[in-house]
C-alpha cells in the first residue's frame, strides 16, 4: 500500500502510551459491506489485494455510501484517467467511513479516500489533486519498488547484524539503512505530486489545488494539535514523507509549468453542492468525542477525561493527551476470561514493570474493577480495567512524573465512566457540514458561532473554507458549517 502524507500526523505523547501495552484492544463495530465508487475501469484483483482491502475497510469504520459523492469522484477520475500517460489502467475508489484526513493506494488501482478529506477539501480541483496523486503512486509502480527497497534495507540489516560485533558500528549501519528508505520514500512523493499535478492540469482542473490542499491539511493538522508543545511535523525527519511546507511549494513549482494562478477549473461550486450533508468527524455508531466527553451510544457508556485533555477516538482505542504533553491517557477494549478476576488480568505480564502489591479490587459507579501502578523509564502509570457487561475496558494513564493532580485526573477521569440514558443514545446523532450562502453582515465570527460540536469554531471554520488568519467571508459566497 503506498503511504500518503495526506493523514494528519501522530501525538508523540500518544506513541508512547501506546508502546507501554502488549495487547491491543478495540471497541469498534465490525465494518460494514464495501460500497465501492463505480470502477471507471476494469481492475485486477488479487488474493493479497482482497485481504488488503478489508483490513482497510476494518481499520477505517468500513465503506461511507453516498451516491452524490460517489457520482463527483466518478466523473473526477474519469478525467483524470483520460488525461494521463496510461487511460488503460483501471481505478476503483472507494469512500472511508472515517473523519481522520487520508487517501492512499493499493498496486492495483484500487484507491482510497476518507470523508474527512473530502470534508476538509474545498472544490473539486482540490480534491483531483489527490486523487492524482494517488493514481501516480500506481502508475510508477511505488509500492513494487518500495518492495524491493525494503527487501534489500532488510539484507544489509541481516547481514551487518550477522557479520559485526561492534555495537556502534551495527547501529551506524542501521541508521544509514533507515535513513536511505526514509529519504527513498520522500523522493517517491515529490515524483507522486509532480506527476499528480501534469495530470490535473492536463484535465484540465487548476494545478494549484495541491499547493491549497496541503497548506489546508497543515492547518488541519495544528489545529488538532491544538496548544500542546509538540510540533506535529517533528517526525517528518524520519517519516515516509516530506515536510508539507516543501511539499506545497514543491506543487506550486510544478503547478506553473502549465497555467497561471485561477486560471484552471476549481469548480467550487459542483463540489460543496455534492458535500453538503455529509457527515463530519466521527460517525457516533463507532463512539465519538464530543469536547472532554467520549460516548459510544452503540455499547452503551461514557466518560469524561479532565478540561486540560485533548481527545481523539483512533481505529484501536480513545487517546488523551494533556495540552502540555506531561500526561496521557488511553482507554480500550480486552479480552479477559470471565473466570479471571480483574485483579489478576492486571497482574498477568500483558504490561511490563507492575507493581502487584499497588493492586486493589475497586467497584466504579456499581461496575467491578481493578487497579494498580506500573512504572516504565520515563513514565509513571496507573492502570484501571473495568467489566461492563460481559467486556472488559482499560484505563491506562501515563505521566512524566507522578503527583496529586496526575492521580486526580486519573481517578476523575474513570470515576465519570457510567451508563448511557436512554434519552442519551436516542440523541446521538452525527455532526454534519451544511453549506451556506454568506449573507449581507455575516463576518467569520458570527458564522462560526453558528457552528456545533466543534472547538475553537472560528479557527476550523477557517481552515474548513481554505481562509487564512485575515480573511474574511465574501456576500453571497457558499461556505462550510459543522451542525448537528
């Protein structure tokens, strides 16, 4: 599968939560059907590429079914194809019911976009921006040559691993063979965008909706980062993909190679027409975070995590992270025989460095639990599992440094997990974008306190209608809004 920049990075703080558990649990539904956009051509499936296609599907809330947008990416692709170097090459696009902000490609043309990208973008050239993009990685063949790459990264490993008994000198080996495959793989998205806008511009979209696109998917970025300390572009260094700001002015070199800026179609309207309604952030039968507060209304439950802590609900489990990234948290789903006290689940070695006499049989709102300490090199951990019905759900809180307010917010924090009201699940609807036409006296502020469910509205009304920090709403332009 070719990775793609398009996907907002990780929290650090969130890595290392996750990397102090041995097993991974989820509490999401099994993933509906594929609901496939039409294949523009015929494409050739495979065993590997089947079995690809429903992790995929698992990892990414299954299928979204909109027949307005199916028909505008249709019509896309069918350009875009007819405009490259190779119109016999088959594509078949499929929506992803997710709100997280990706697009990516399988070797045989079958490519991927999720509903938070095509949320976030604003016209349609924005969006054949990446489509295009993703259509390249096919057409060089980047996951067959990335295969081979890796191939031989891993025979050099093997064979400085086998042949050498200087620690130092292995190390060194191994950070040049990860750095050739990093700088490999930013190359191949430098190509991926190059040839991505000649096929834009060739079918005539503007060519500059990549650079916009990107810079919008930045902003995006920050925006979920929100006040923590942590540069969410710090990985870049060592990712798959470049910085995005070389990446945008990477496409605006590319773009001016073939047209002048405004001068291709954006095609704005057509686009917000076929998005308008389309749900927006996480769909509620897989759980969603409304501010401090996770509810799942399908399993029945919530809680709150404390006003310093920034939520986000991944494929695996909830994520919490304060805003100046000394504490975190996480909460999922296990498999705990029904015959095991919760007690000694905490006890059975699925964490390193529990300290079995901090263990205690604890009862939370009427529900049994368990709850211990662990501690780790940099990190200071308190640990809850919980039975609700017949699963069992995990707390895990991490700090820099343990102290009264960590293990308040700890406590608070599973303390508030409790059964959903009926009342409650009937009300849980999805957040969706409305479009709007800008009316005489409307300005950012007011249109953006007409938003719901979102924080800092003014700030992600912006970067949902592409306007940087001074720019103001235009009478009788169509805009975004998030509304319940």
């Amino acid at each position: 599968m070719s990775r793609s920049l398009w996907a907002a990075p990780v929290l650090l703080c969130a890595a290392l939560v996750l990397a102090a558990c041995g097993d991974m649990g989820r509490f999401q539904a099994a993933a509906p059907a594929a609901t496939p956009v039409k294949p523009n051509r015929t494409v050739v499936q495979t065993p590997a590429a089947e079995r690809e296609h429903e992790r995929i599907l698992a990892s990414y809330g299954g299928a979204y079914d909109d027949p307005k947008l199916e028909g505008l990416i249709t019509k896309t692709v069918d350009r875009l194809v007819a405009a490259s170097d190779r119109p016999d090459q088959g594509y078949k696009v499929t929506i992803l019911n997710s709100g997280a902000v990706n697009a990516f490609a399988l070797p045989t043309g079958q490519l991927y976009v999720t509903r938070g990208l095509i949320a976030l973008a604003s016209d349609t050239s924005e969006l054949s921006s990446v489509l295009s993009h993703e259509m390249a990685h096919v057409l060089a063949k980047h996951a067959a040559i990335r295969e081979d790459q890796a191939r031989q990264a891993a025979i050099v490993t093997r064979v400085v691993t086998d042949m050498s008994n200087d620690p130092d000198l292995t190390a060194l080996a191994l950070a040049k063979t990860k750095l050739t495959m990093a700088s490999f793989s930013r190359a191949q998205e430098f190509e991926a965008d190059g040839i991505g806008v000649s096929i834009s511009a060739r079918a005539h979209f503007d060519p500059y909706g990549a650079a916009r696109f990107l810079t919008s998917m930045e902003r995006n970025a920050e925006l979920k980062a929100g006040k923590t300390s942590i540069d969410p572009r710090a990985q870049d260094f060592l990712s798959s993909h470049p910085a995005t700001p070389e990446r945008v002015q990477n496409a605006q070199n590319s773009a001016r190679q073939y047209v002048s800026p405004e001068s291709g179609e954006r095609d704005r309207e057509t686009y917000l027409t076929a998005i308008d309604n389309i749900v927006y952030g996480e769909d509620p039968s897989e759980g969603f975070v409304r501010g401090h507060r996770f509810l799942h209304p399908k399993l029945g439950f919530t809680f709150t995590a404390p006003d310093n802590f920034t939520l986000d609900n991944t494929a695996q489990a909830v994520i919490g992270v304060r805003e100046a990234g000394t504490q975190a948290m996480r909460f999922d789903v296990v498999r705990v025989p029904a015959e095991q006290s919760l007690g000694e689940y905490l006890n059975s070695g699925w964490m390193e460095g529990v300290e079995k006499s901090s263990t205690e049989d604890v009862t939370i709102n009427g529900f049994p639990a368990a709850s211990a300490s662990a501690h780790g090199d940099q990190w200071q951990f308190r640990v809850y599992a919980l039975r609700f019905g017949t699963d069992v759900y995990r707390f895990i809180f991490a700090t820099r440094q343990k102290s009264t307010e960590s293990e308040r917010n700890a406590r608070e924090t599973v303390n508030s997990f409790r059964r959903l009201t009926l009342e409650e699940i009937q009300a849980a609807r999805p957040l969706r974008i409305k479009v709007i036409t800008v009316q005489p006296g409307d300005t950012v502020e007011s249109l953006s306190h007409r938003m719901a469910g979102v924080d800092r509205p003014a700030e992600r009304f912006r970067v949902l209608n592409g306007l940087d920090s001074h720019a103001q709403v235009k009478v009788r332009d169509l805009v975004k809004i998030v509304v319940d």
